[in-house]
C-alpha cells in the first residue's frame, strides 16, 4: 500500500483482513426458530389463485430435490382464504335462489308460476357472467355480491309482470290474452323501475378516488343483471306465462294460501281508508319515523371498512431504539412462546429487523389461527392475547387483525423534537384515559442514542485541516466505508474498511483519530472535537414537505369515527394555539374521509338522475315529487337495522343506502303508476286511491320480500368474507322494510295533497288568466263607448 525508507509495507503489516459477513440486520423466524422467509407477490393484473397454485406446484418439485434437513413450506397464502370466500359466495348465491323460489311458490301459490319466475335467476346470472367475461371483469369479491346482491333484484320486474298476467287470467281471461294486457298494462312501470336502480349506478361508475375503482365490477355487475332481467320480464316472462301458466288452479292448497293474503288486503284497504281521511297524522307519524332514523344514524359510528376475520393476526413490536438485534430477537421470542400457548394458534412466523430501514429493534409477529368453526372470531382472539402480552412493559406492539392501525392520524410541525414532545403527551393522555383507543403509537421518538460532536472551528483553521477530510476519517473509522469491490468465480465481494472493535467501542476514542493536515503533517484530533452524548429522533419523516409525526391507535368498543374525534380533542389540548402544528387524516381514516366525501356526492346525484329519469318517464314533475317520498321513509329502516346488529356506518353500508334510492322507489312506482291508470279511465282520484293500493299490494309485497329473502343470506354473514359483504345486505333489507310498510300508506296521503295544491294552483291561475281577460274586455268597451 505504500513505501517508506525503502520498505514496502503491505496491507497485512497494518490491518487485519477478515473474510466475514455483513452486519446482521434483520432475521425471520418460524415458530421461534431461525428460518428464511421468502415472499412472492403477483404482478398487476396476474390472477392470485393461479398463480397459488402455481407456487404450490413448484415448491412440491423444489422439496423433492431439497438437501436432507431443509424444506420449503407455504406460511401465508391469501388465494386460500380467496377460494373460502369466493365458495361462502356461491353458496349465498344459492341460498337467495332457493329462498327466492320459496317466497315466489308463497304469493303464486303454483308450482308452473313459479317455474316461470324463478327461470329469470339463472338467466340473469349466466348472461351477467357473459357480459362481465367480454368486458374483461373478473369474479372477484365485488362482482360476486352484486351477483348475491340481485339475485332478489333481479325477479322484481318478472313479479310485477307475472302478477298482473295472473290477476287478468283470473278474470277469465286466455292465457294468451292474459299475458298480452297484463303485460302491456305494467310495462311502464317495470320500465321505470328498472330505470331508476340503473340510474343509480351512473354516480356510482364516476365515483372519485379508491372507491370509485374499487365499486366498479359491482356496478357493472347489478346493472347488467338487471338490464337483462328487465329485457327478459318483458319478453320471456309473457312468453312462458301464455304457454306454461294454464288456466287458474283453486285447490284447497290455493285456498288455504290465498287466506292470509284476502285478509292482509282487507286490513291494508281499511288502514289506507283511515290514512286518506287522516292526512296531517299520517305525515306526522312518517316525518317521526325520519327522524328517529336520523337519530340512529348518529349514534351507529363511522368506520372505513367492516374488519374481516381471514383467520390472521399480526402484532408490530418496537422496543426502545437502543436496543440491539439480539435483545431483539430475545424478546420476540418470549412473546412467541406466550402467543404458541394458546391453542387457537395454529402457527406463527414473522421478522426481526421489520422497519422500513431496517431497523433491529422494530419486528413482527404473524399468527395463522385454527379453522373458523373451532374458535371464536379473530377479534376475541386478538383482545385477549393482547391483555397477555401486556406484561411486556418495555415494549410498545400494537395489534390487528392484518394492516395497519384503525385510526392513523399525522401531526405536522416545525421541528422534530417538538413533535415528539407533542406526541408522547398525547400517547399519555389517551394511555392513561383510554376511552375505546388501545395499541396508541407514534412513529416519532426521542430515544435514539446519538454522539454529538462539536467543532473547534478556529483551530481546525489554524492548522489547515479539511473539515470534508475529518469528516470522512471520522466516518470510516466508526462506520466503516466501502474501499472497493473483489470479484472471484462470478461472485463480488465488497471490500469495507472500519477501526479495530476496540478502537471505535467508547466515544472518547474518538480522540485518538488521526488527521492529515493540507501540508501534510499529522496530528490527534483530540483537541479538534469533543463528544457528548444525547438522543435525537428515531425517524424523520415529511407529510406534504414538513416535519410530520404518525400517531397511530385501535379501538375497541367504539368506532374509528368516534376515535378520530378523541384524538384531535386531546392533539388541541396540548398543540399551541398558534397554528405551527396541523392535524390531518392518513392511512385509512384519510380513505374513509375521501370516500365519505366522494359516496355523498354519488348519493346526491343519484337522488337527481333517478328524479330526472321519473320525470321524464312520468312526463310531470309533480309524480315523481310524489314517488321521492319514499326515500326518507327508508332511513328509519336501514340505520336502526344496522344498530340492532350492532355495525356501523361504513363504505359499504353506505352502498347500501345509495343503492336504496333506485330500489325503494319501485314500490312507489307502481302505485302512482296504476292511480293514474285508474284516473284516466274516469275513476275519482280518491276512488282511485283507494283501488289502486289493493290490487297492487301483492306485486309490492312480492318485489319487497323477493329482494329482502335474496339479500338474507349476505346479511347473516354466515360464510367467510362475510363481514364485509354484511353491512351493506342488512341497510338493504332494513330500508326496504320500513320503506315498503310505509309506502303503502304514506305515498297515496302524499300523492293526493300534491294533487289537491296542483288542482288549487290551476284553479287560481284559471281565475287570473279569467280576471285579466275580464279586465282587457272592460277596457275594451270603455274605449268603444268613448
């Protein structure tokens, strides 16, 4: 390396070479033992499952020609709990056909007519499948719960059109004839129907941000069903009903099944009597309704997405920066052996080392749990192995049921310190008055050990030293630096040169470096710096280019709405009133805010396009007035149902609401659609009135509780995957009820004063179109007598 006096000195005379490894900064264990992890992901647009099974199939080939003692084995495999969910689906799919087919055989009372109805289900569905097939959409959780979804949906319009051909063959008419009126008479009002739940779906596909793409195949999905279920109701159905329906069939079967249905008639035709005559109290008695809705609606909480029991947990471990990878590993595996006792977990693994940078005193644990049937759900599981592993004081881990916090939030401010300071007052506040919040962490702390140096400026001068140069020693000498690489046999191995382990083990060795000056004269740098040691941050981060800290917690017993409120009351009780330090939503508490934001408005506009689509069809802009009325009369429905199964307000829950505004109004449709019917034939609109909700009372009966039967099985939840796809089936069913019930009564007391100011608004202006022209004659003779 160099020669002096004539001496070749080598590298071996001034150090000591070391063939060795790398600094070990992270590790991977399975079960508590040392293991490699290895983690393949898909590309986009790659099929998870067979790209499983792909895997699958390689690693069977790979093990069979293992060395002895080593094995591959598959840890976690999302295409498994996939495939569960995508099989709980089918089989919801075919509990809605069976309680379909139960519920059409009820009102139709008929074995053919209900052959007729249920026909429509496997042909919507195998057409959707086509369309979705050409349209490049996969199966996939969305796409298949607009299937489940519309399976009820989709005989709507067959119902309506099969009972009124029933209704005018059983006036004695052919089947033929019966099929030709009875479906002409309704195809204005099946084609509104099915007009407006299209016209929902319209916000829904221009829908901003990650819901917008996330919704799309379910969009796709209902409003391609239900565009071929209209098309075959108005062709197929009467079709088959002129052909298979035959003549009417008035058994003692039939009997006794027409006897609950003559009596509910009888008891509604006095019910809408007594509504008619009752107008201001039937209003009241529905604004209430509204409003208790509206009450529910505040007390159910907000959440971005229904957590979903996989059959995972995962606990984020962070121990204080100080700590080392051993202690580390040390620690990782005594929470091992407190999670293995439980005899819920099947198996666990995870790293040491799991930061973003590596960072050796951060880790993670993951637990696969024992099949669904023999546990209680993961987060029963995941409260109780949090009260054990509590006993680990020096650790701070939080737990979910797969990605991150429930509630994540980010302080921005102008220095890190302070931001820590802020954040550690705000984890005590909420540690200490926990009021729902548990697992609370910042990702910013003042506990990474530092050794600060300072400067002698002037005398570094003095002697013409290079601060770059002292730098640079100084960095080599305790962290080591990368001289170069050495290439043998197609491997690269770097060459890395760093003090003796005794030489950099003590800060105040720091003195003994040695420093060349520019005149090439060398000397200790004892004099040059002197050292002291402190803390300083963890981690520096930036959220929209400032300092930022992420606090993150979960919470139990309450939802992540109301967690988010108690954590920005307890930042404004300790942040300065100066508006040096923001607050802001992140993670999934900023997506639950933006798809909040975005969901409202779809709901606004579909609330529009379905009034715009009515008035159009209806060619007035009093009826379709009269038939939005249905829309708040769902509320009391959907939220109160969603509080008595104890969910919340969420993305999908949300979906259901907005996919109500275009269902609920069907009902409604068909009532007002027959009233005007029965007034152009000369009828009385009171009479009408009066007429019209009877005999439409089996085709509302039957739409309702077709698509409430077909939604049951999403909304029990039973199959895996389920949680999510509840909340949604359960604000379906509930705003259909109280909607429907309501309807029935509400829209004909509505339809009859919009009515009554409609006629009074003409008759005044009949009466100020007769005054002006009386009053231009009047002028008209006093000029002709002058």
């Amino acid at each position: 390396v160099a020669v002096r006096n004539g001496a070749v000195i080598r590298l071996r005379d001034v150090a000591r070479i070391e063939d060795g490894l790398e600094d070990k900064r992270s590790g991977a264990i399975y079960e508590g033992r040392p293991t490699v992890m290895v983690q393949i992901r898909k590309q986009k647009g790659a099929n998870e499952v067979l790209l499983s099974r792909l895997v699958n199939e390689r690693i069977k080939e790979l093990n069979s020609t293992a060395p002895p003692g080593t094995s591959l084995a598959v840890m976690q495999d999302n295409a498994k709990f996939i495939m569960r969910s995508m099989n709980g689906v089918f089989w919801d799919i075919i509990a809605s056909v069976l309680l379909t087919s139960v519920i059409m055989f009820i009102f139709l009372k008929t074995i053919r007519a209900t052959i007729v109805a249920v026909i429509t289900i496997p042909v919507c569905l195998l057409g959707s499948l086509s369309v979705l097939y050409w349209m490049g959409i996969t199966i996939n959780n969305m796409s298949m719960m607009g299937l489940s979804l519309a399976v009820g949906m989709v005989v709507d319009a067959t119902t309506v059109v099969m009972e009124n051909i029933t209704r005018h063959r059983d006036m004695g008419k052919t089947p033929y004839r019966a099929a030709q009126d009875g479906g002409s008479e309704v195809a204005f009002a099946v084609i509104a129907g099915a007009a407006t739940t299209l016209a929902v779906f319209v916000p829904v596909a221009f829908m901003g941000g990650i819901m917008g793409r996330f919704f799309n195949s379910f969009g796709v999905t209902v409003a391609t069903t239900i565009s071929i279920s209209l098309i075959i109701s108005l062709t197929l159905t009467p079709y088959l009903c002129s052909r298979i329906l035959g003549k009417k069939i008035d058994g003692p079967l039939q009997q006794r099944m027409e006897k609950p249905f003559l009596w509910l008639e009888d008891k509604y035709s006095g019910s809408l009597k007594y509504a008619v005559t009752h107008r201001k109290t039937v209003l009241i008695a529905g604004l209430g309704l509204f409003m208790l809705g509206i009450g529910f609606a505040a007390t159910l909480g907000t959440e971005f997405f229904p957590s979903e029991d996989q059959g995972r947990l995962r606990v984020q471990i962070e121990l204080p920066a100080d700590s080392s990878l051993e202690m580390t590993e040390s620690v990782v595996r005594d929470m091992v052996d407190v999670i293995q006792a439980d005899e819920r977990v099947a198996y666990t693994y995870g790293i040491v080392g799991s930061g973003g940078g590596e960072e050796v005193y951060k880790a993670s644990i993951n637990m696969e749990l024992i099949d669904r049937g023999s546990r209680p759900a993961a987060g029963t599981v995941m409260r109780q192995l949090r009260n054990k592993l509590s006993v680990f004081r020096d650790v701070d881990f939080k737990m979910g049921t797969w990605g991150g916090s429930d509630i994540t939030l980010v302080i921005q401010g102008p220095t890190s310190e302070s931001l820590a300071e802020i954040g550690e007052l705000i984890k005590k506040d909420l540690a200490d008055n926990a009021r729902g919040l548990v697992d609370i962490t910042t990702d910013l702390q003042m506990n990474k050990p530092r050794i600060n140096l300072a400067l002698n400026r002037a005398l570094a001068d003095d002697l013409n030293i290079n601060i770059r140069d002292l730098s640079d020693e100084l960095m080599t000498w305790f962290g080591g630096d990368n001289a170069g690489s050495f290439n043998q046999d197609g491997y690269r191995y770097d060459i890395r040169v760093r003090a003796e382990g005794s030489g950099r083990d003590d800060p105040e060795k720091l003195k003994n470096i040695l420093v060349r000056t520019n005149d090439g004269q060398i000397i200790r740098a004892e004099s040059l710096v002197s050292s002291s040691v402190g803390m300083s941050p963890n981690v520096i981060k930036r959220y929209n280019r400032q300092r930022s800290l992420q606090i993150g917690a979960n919470v139990e017993g309450i939802s992540p709405g109301e967690g988010i409120l108690i954590m920005e009351e307890v930042f404004r009780k300790f942040a300065p009133q100066d508006g040096r330090f923001t607050i802001t939503p992140a993670g999934d508490s900023e997506y639950m805010k933006e798809s909040f934001y975005y969901m409202s408005i779809a709901l606004v506009f579909a609330i529009i396009l379905v009034y715009m689509v009515m008035a159009i069809q209806f060619e007035s802009f009093i009826h379709p007035f009269t038939v939005m009325f249905s829309l708040p009369l769902m509320t009391a429905g959907s939220f109160g149902l969603l509080a008595l199964a104890g969910l919340r307000i969420s993305v999908m829950s949300f979906m259901g609401i907005i996919l109500l505004v275009g269902v609920v109004v069907n009902n409604a449709i068909l009532l007002v659609d027959f009233i005007n019917q029965l007034r152009a034939r000369g009828v009385e609109k009171t009479e009408a009135v009066l007429q019209a909700g009877p005999l439409r009372l089996r085709a509302i009966l039957m739409t309702t509780v077709s698509t409430m039967f077909g939604s049951l099985p999403v909304a029990l939840a039973l199959s895996e995957g389920g949680e999510t796809r509840q909340p949604m089936s359960v604000a379906v069913i509930g705003g259909l009820f109280t909607s429907t019930m309501l309807t029935l009564i509400v829209i004909p007391v509505v339809y009859l004063m919009l009515d009554d100011i409609k006629d009074r608004a003409m008759a005044g202006i009949k009466r100020y179109r007769a005054y002006r022209r009386f009053n231009r004659s009047a002028q008209s003779r006093t000029l002709n007598s002058k």
